[in-house]
C-alpha cells in the first residue's frame, strides 16, 4: 500500500484498534505490567523479548505517540522525553560524552543554548559555536579529531533562521558523525530533515505539535541511516556491560542509537513523559497539518502587513521576499514555514514595551506556538541572560518583538496589531 500522507499519518498513524477495542488511543495510566511467569520478565529485562514491563522504559500510550512522530518524520522510531530540554540533551549524551566535542550552530532556542554553553561544558563536552550562515569549509574548519556530533535548528526560535542542511549534513558526514536537528518550528508537516540529510531529529512537543499549550514535552526520532559501525562510536558497537553485554547494533540493527537512549540514558536518567501528555500531545498531532496550514497562511498576511506599515522598523519572515532566508525557506520549507514573526518596532525597547502593553487579543507569555496569538520580548526575557554579542550572534536584536500568529481569523489579529501599533507609535 502506499504510504499515507502527512495530513493522514496526523490521524492515523500510531494507534489501529483491534476488534472491540476503544477508538481513541486510551492512556494506560499504569507503572507496571504484569507477566505470568518471571522467565517471560526474565527475557524483557534482558531485551531478549518485546513488551512493556516498567512506564520508565515504555507505556502503551507513549508507544503509540512515538510510532505516529517517526512515520510523521520517515524514521524508524521515535522515544517521547519529558520536555524538548530532556530530548536535546539525551540526543547528545548518547554518543557524545566528557572529553568529547560538538559543533553547534549558533542561531538556536535560548534554552538550548544554556544547556549547551553551561551545562554539557561543566559535564566535560566541548562545544563550538559557529553561525547558522557556516560555508562547508568553515564547518570543516570547526570539526576536531573528537567531535561527535553536528548540532543545527531548521528554523531557529526565535531568529527565524533557515540552516542550510544539507550543507550541515555533508560537513559532519565527510567527518563521520551524526547531524541532529531541531525541527521544532516547521514540524514534520513542513520540513522531514531526514530527506534532506539529517540522522536524528528533535523536537520541544510543547509547541505546534501539542499546539494547545497544555503539556511540556519532547521526542527524538532516528532516522535509522546513519552508519555507527566506523569506529568513533564504541557505545553502540561494543557490548554495554550494564545491560548484560547487548551490542545495539547487532540487536537492534538500524534502530542502534533509538535503543541505546532508551535502554542506557532513560533507564539512568528518567525523564520519560507521562502518560496523560502523551494522550494530550496526540490531541494535538492529530489536527497538526490543518493548524500548519492556517498559522503559515495568516502569518504570512500578518508579515505583509507589518511590512507595509511605517511604524516598524524591520520584520523577519522567511515567508517574506525581503527575507534573508527566503531562498533557503524555499528549498527547506516550500509547503511554508512557521506562525512566527518576528519585528522591530521604531523607538526601540521603550516601543516595543508600550506595544506589547497595548496589545488587546493577543497575550504576552513565555510561549510560542500556540493556537493563540502571543507575543513576547526575547531580549528581556528567555534571552536575558545573554551577553550583547551572544544576543547578536544568536540573531536577537534588543528590539526584536517575537509575535506568534495565532490560528484566529487574521483580520482579529490585524485588527489588534494596528491598534497596539497606533498606541506604541502615539
Ligand atoms: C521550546 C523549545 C525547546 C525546549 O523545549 P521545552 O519543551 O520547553 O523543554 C527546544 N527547542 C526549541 C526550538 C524550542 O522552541
């Protein structure tokens, strides 16, 4: 059979009911799993048999969300995180660890950033940050003997930067490691990083996938084709004696690095998702592409408009001809990209506050794809803790305005814009 299409897998894939069995995937809101004999325990414990036996390691309703995201994405599985912070760090941990070293593009989520810059350097990994706009050579010239992995966001939250991967791709191909990619604004509706060379993606689910704002949550999906068996990644190839001597990729074959996070890194870290959030994040991924399409179109119209309007200062959006980014935009997310825009108001911070402060429909929150329009102000907020020059680096101006379309009726939204515009300009 043919495979089905994005919009389709939203709502069927993941979950196929039995005879007499509820229509809606249920939430086995269950630690355990109970077994007849402990030989059949026995053989799960040891991975020599496929079933649930503890909600850290797997559930039935995280199993059927996980299953619907890689055939969103084309991987060969997926593992659902407790956030998008727990997916990013447990997609690096797992092949890249103390003593080891990383590039990473420096248009990413202020959180990320963090995680990176302090976190994984206090943990012993080394990181090189290098700008989003990279050519093959100045990547090249970033990679050391010991890097493990690439580490790039499609679209970067909240620069609205499109990152060339497959220039990304082939620098850390011709170095032997993986890319990772944060896919988190486009969604799978409209970009699969994978077709265009990436080997593991992530996502923060808290944002379009759930796109209710009612839950925190993360994936990793594997793409299944990168090749670890070239030396540089022992973890996966040599026996892991916490796990009884398993050599992942002889047992689980292309779905090696999938299995290693879930048997080693969860089992040791913890941080899986909850049952309810998985039934809520599959709420939400069932209308996904039909929300994409409505946040991209009224977006777009918004973008038009802040354009046109002579109070404001800039606008980014890839959407936009004027974009940096529009080439890129259009190879990487031809379908469209994202509801966020981002602006600069004339009369700077002050402006952009007395903006914000005026805003009627639209509400000031430390979130982002959300049905509802919301705006915030990085530069004060999620940003704060950068420097002037890393804001700079990161793409964040201080008077840069983040305003995440909604999916109203866009005339509600213009109507709200143009009078918090008059205000701020007033
Ligand atoms: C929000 C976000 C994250 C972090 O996700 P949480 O679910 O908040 O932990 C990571 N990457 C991007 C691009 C994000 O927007």
């Amino acid at each position: 059979m043919k495979e089905f299409a994005r919009d389709t897998l939203c709502i069927h894939a993941g979950y196929k009911p039995g005879n007499g069995e509820p229509r809606v995937m249920p939430i086995v809101q269950s630690t355990t799993y109970t077994y007849e004999s402990s030989k059949e325990m026995g053989d799960l414990f040891d991975l020599q048999a496929e079933g649930f036996f503890y909600t850290r390691l797997g559930n039935p309703t995280l199993d059927c969300v996980e299953r619907k995201i890689a055939a969103l994405e084309g991987g060969v599985g997926a593992m659902v995180t407790s956030s998008g912070q727990a997916a990013s760090l447990m997609a690096v941990l797992n092949i890249c660890t103390a003593g080891q070293h990383m590039v990473c593009s420096s248009a990413i989520y202020g959180g990320t950033f963090n995680l990176f810059y302090k976190t994984l350097k206090e943990m012993g990994v080394e990181v090189t940050f290098v700008p989003a706009t990279s050519t093959l050579e100045e990547l090249r010239a970033a990679m050391r003997e010991n890097t493990r992995c690439v580490f790039a966001e499609t679209l970067s939250n909240p620069a609205l930067v499109v990152t060339d991967l497959e220039v990304f791709a082939q620098a850390a191909h011709g170095q032997g490691v993986p890319l990772i990619v944060d896919n988190t604004f486009p969604t799978p509706i409209n970009c699969r990083p994978f077709e265009f060379g990436a080997d593991i993606v992530v996502h923060s689910t808290t944002k379009y996938m759930d796109g209710h704002a009612v839950q925190v949550g993360g994936v990793i999906v594997d793409s299944g084709k990168f090749d670890w068996g070239n030396g540089k990644f022992p973890a996966l190839t040599e026996p892991d004696e916490s796990y009884h001597g398993v050599v992942y990729t002889k047992q689980f074959g292309p779905a090696a690095y999938l299995a290693k996070a879930r048997c080693h890194l969860m089992r040791d870290l913890g941080a899986q998702a909850a049952p309810m959030n998985a039934f809520l994040l599959n709420l939400g991924l069932e209308t996904l592409a039909l929300r994409m399409e409505r946040h991209c179109a009224n977006a777009q119209k918004v973008a038009e408009y802040l354009e046109s309007d002579p109070h404001i200062a800039w606008v980014n959006y890839p959407g936009l001809e004027s974009s940096e980014y529009h080439k890129l935009a259009k190879k990487y997310l031809p379908g469209g990209s994202c509801g966020v825009v981002s602006f600069g108001i004339k009369g700077g911070r002050e402006a952009a506050q007395r903006f914000m402060d005026s805003l009627g429909m639209a509400s000031v929150v430390t979130h982002v794809a959300d049905l509802r329009t919301c705006v915030l102000h990085p530069a004060s907020t999620t940003h704060r803790q950068l420097s002037e020059k890393q804001l700079q680096e990161a793409g964040v101006p201080a008077d840069l305005i983040r305003l995440s379309v909604g999916i109203e009726n866009p005339e509600d939204i213009l109507a709200d814009l143009r009078q918090a515009i008059a205000k701020a300009a007033g």
